[in-house]
C-alpha cells in the first residue's frame, strides 16, 4: 500500500470501529439489562437489538444512491451526527419502547456503504481485499473491545451511560474524519436514473448472491448473540461482567486464524474456494453450538469456530463485492448490500429474541446452522471474480456524442474490460487486466482528448 492508501485505509477503519463499538456494546448486555425497562418483553427487547438494522436496511440504499451523486464525506457526517442523537435519545429512555426509538433513530446514520464506497476510491483495486480486512479487523476489534466494555460500562453506569457511551464514541468518529483525503475524483451528476443505476445492482446475479450471504451472515451473528449471553451464565457460571474477558482472546484468536486463509485467497486467487471454506466452517461452529452448548469447553469451542468464520467471511464479502460490482456504481451496489446486511441484523435480533423465548437452545441452533447451509449452495454455483483493476481518469468535459466517442474506442483497447465516461464532470471509470492492456493505445486516446 501507499502511504495515501495506509492513511486512508486507518482511519476509515477508525471511524467504522468506533461506530460499530457503539452497536456491539449493546449486543452482550441488553438482552439482560433490557428485562429491567417498562414493557420488556423477550420479543421486544429482540426488537429493540434488531430496530436498528430494519432502519439501515431502509436508508442504505438510497444513501448509497446518493454517495454515487454527491460529495461522501457530507454523507458520513450526517450519519454519525444521527448515530449520536438517537444514543442520546435511548439514554434518556425509561421504557422498551423509548430504547427502540431511539436505535431506529441511531440506524438513520445508513453510512456504512459510504465508507466502504470511500475506501474503494482511495485504494486501487489489488490493495482492495487488504483495504477490506483491515476493516473486518475493525469490526473484529470492535467486537471484543465492545463485550469488555458494555458489561463494564453498564456495571457502573446501567443502560443510559452505555447509551451515552455509543454518542461519544459517534463524535469521536467525526472527529477523524477531516483527517481522511478526499478522492482522486467526486461523482456530482450521473446520466441514468436513480432507478436504472439501483436496478442495475440490484438485479447482478452474482451481486445478489453477495446480498444474500451477508443477509444470512448478520442474521446467524445477531441471533446468536441473543442467546450466547445466557448460555454463558447458565453453562458457564459466568456473571455478564466477565463475558468480556472470554470474548476478548476468541475474538482476537479468530482473526489470527483467519488471515491466512484472507492471504491465499488474494495471492493464490482461491477466493471462492476460501469463501466456501469460511461458510462451511460458520455451519460446523453452528452444529457444534447445538450439540455441546450444555458443556463449558463445547461452548467455547463452538464461539471460537464462530469467530473464525465471521471474521474470514467479513473481510471477504466486500472485497468480492467491490470486484464484482460495476465500474461507476460502487456506492449503490454497496448501499444494497449494506441493506442486506443490516436486515439481516434486524431478523436475526427479533429471530433471536423468539428463539430465546421458545428455550430450545439446540433446535435454535439447529435452525441457524440451516439456513447457512443454503448460503453454501448459492457459494457454490457463482462464479469466481475476475481479477481486474480498476481506474479513474480525468479528461476534459465533453459533449454526449464525443463521450459515446470516446467509450467506443475505449472499449475497442485490449484490456479493458469495463468502461463508463461521465461526460459533463470530465471522469472516465475503468476495469481493466492488466496482463492485457494495451497501455499505449489508451495512452493515445487520453493525449487525443
């Protein structure tokens, strides 16, 4: 990496982990601090932990439309400014329902595809799968840092001081971002609709297996983590304060495993194969879950598979995608993505707290280990991404038939794979191979113009 791409790829990571430090401090603690609210119930404190990914899923989508259009970094402010507000609007609260509003409120700050949209404009793309596992590292840190501190912190303080916890951890995020480099080149005007560019994602084959795995992903993560809290009391005699301190080196421990298979699947162009290998590996800790949850060493066991699969997949999934995705529509393939993703936060929180209701922890399990398993055969049957490159080229604004012109000789170059010209803002996007480009063809057209 560059030292632009290192910095870059830094601090964004930064500000993802202290956004979603502030979602993950909740997840360990809520479903026990939560009975305690006026109106508790099982189902709606599942509710409670899941509100916030339906109202991402919501506002992704045309947040990511509008990262493609207008300045990102706008985006990411009004995101964590909303974050911030709906923290203090749950710490404020005294009933389940108030917590409610106030996380549909924190998951208004749909950014999460505009950071990672970000991050794809300041990293060329053979630094991108590095990119993306540094933040999955992020989220991995974030995880355990999160279930050593919401213990500590709602300990001392109860649920408001967590609350309150998550709004500053928002202003600290934005604190780092005008330390983040602004892009080569910022998207103000695209040709086609809103429509055609959120339809051309949203109906990419191989984009919607994307969708569709980190639906599931975030489903089994968020269930799961419903029902471990209390597995973990009941099985292994541990007070919620010291969940922490066991999450702490599985979390960690995870990572570490996982990098090497995150290695071979870039050098080695295994991607598939790895990604095959990360979902299997989420079944088996799911099965083992179900099977040993009774037994202290069996749970730890099962977490840990767990940790290790999640943290693979969650360095992989957006590397996939931002290879897959369409040149010029990076933002809106991740917004949709970022939809499924937290959708599936939101099913698997109310999926979670019926689970826990039913106390069939194994038919739970069960259920989840399952549903995995069909994202296994939608892994199977995509097709293994090519593995371009991707640029942005500045050129003199044009007019619409010297930009189709254009696009027709740039298309004509061997090499490249994929080309958009955005006329009026002077951009052109490109995929290209490398091994094949005819560097001084396109040369010649870009002097040409």
């Amino acid at each position: 990496m560059t030292q632009g791409e290192r910095k870059a790829t830094s601090i964004l990571a930064s500000i993802f982990a202290l956004r979603m430090l502030g979602l993950f401090m909740i997840i360990p603690v809520f479903a026990l601090y939560g009975q305690k609210l006026e109106g508790a119930t099982p189902a709606l404190i599942g509710l409670a932990i899941g509100i916030y990914g339906l109202t991402q899923a919501v506002l992704q989508i045309p947040v990511g439309l509008w990262a493609d259009r207008i300045n990102r970094k706008l985006l990411i402010i009004v995101g964590l400014i909303l974050f911030a507000l709906g923290g203090a609007v749950a710490a404020v609260a005294d009933s389940i329902w108030g917590v409610i509003v106030g996380r549909a409120i924190q998951g208004a700050g749909a950014i999460s595809a505009v950071v990672m949209a970000l991050l794809a404009d300041l990293t060329r793309e053979e630094q991108r799968t590095k990119a993306m596992s540094t933040i999955g590292m992020s989220i991995g840190m974030s995880f355990a840092v999160a279930f050593i501190l919401g213990p500590l912190v709602a300990g001392h303080f109860g649920l408001s001081g967590l609350f309150w916890a998550t709004s500053v951890l928002a202003i600290l995020g934005l604190s780092l971002l005008h330390l983040v480099p602004q892009p080569t080149v910022i998207i103000k005007q695209h040709h086609d609709s809103y429509w055609q560019q959120f339809k051309q994602s949203l109906l990419h084959p191989e984009l919607a297996r994307l969708n569709a795995g980190i639906f599931i992903l975030h489903l089994v993560m968020t269930a799961s983590f419903v029902l471990l809290p209390h597995l973990l009391i009941e099985y292994a005699h541990l007070p919620a304060s010291q969940h922490g301190w066991v999450y702490l080196p599985i979390v960690l421990g995870g990572f570490i495993a996982a990098v090497p298979a995150i290695i071979i699947a870039e050098k080695r162009r295994k991607i598939k194969q790895v990604f095959i290998f990360g979902i299997s590996l989420m079944v088996l800790s799911l099965l083992v879950l179900a099977i040993e949850y009774q037994h202290y060493w069996g749970l730890l066991f099962g977490i840990s598979l767990f940790f290790v699969a999640f943290n693979l997949l969650e360095a992989l999934l957006p590397s996939l995608l931002s290879k897959i995705a369409p040149a010029g529509t990076k933002a809106t393939a991740m917004g949709i993505y970022s939809s499924s993703q937290f959708l599936g936060a939101f099913f698997g929180g109310v999926c979670g707290g019926l689970l826990w209701a039913k106390q069939d922890i194994s038919l739970a399990y069960v259920i989840l280990a399952m549903l995995t398993s069909l994202w296994v055969l939608l892994a199977v049957f995509m097709r293994s991404p090519r593995f371009l490159h991707s640029m942005m080229l500045n050129i003199p604004s044009c007019n619409s038939q010297q930009a189709s012109q254009l696009l027709s000789k740039l298309q004509a170059i061997i090499g490249v794979e994929e080309a958009v010209v955005l006329a009026q803002e002077g951009v052109i996007y490109l995929k290209i191979d490398k091994n094949k480009l005819n560097e001084k063809d396109l040369q010649q057209i870009l002097i040409s113009c």
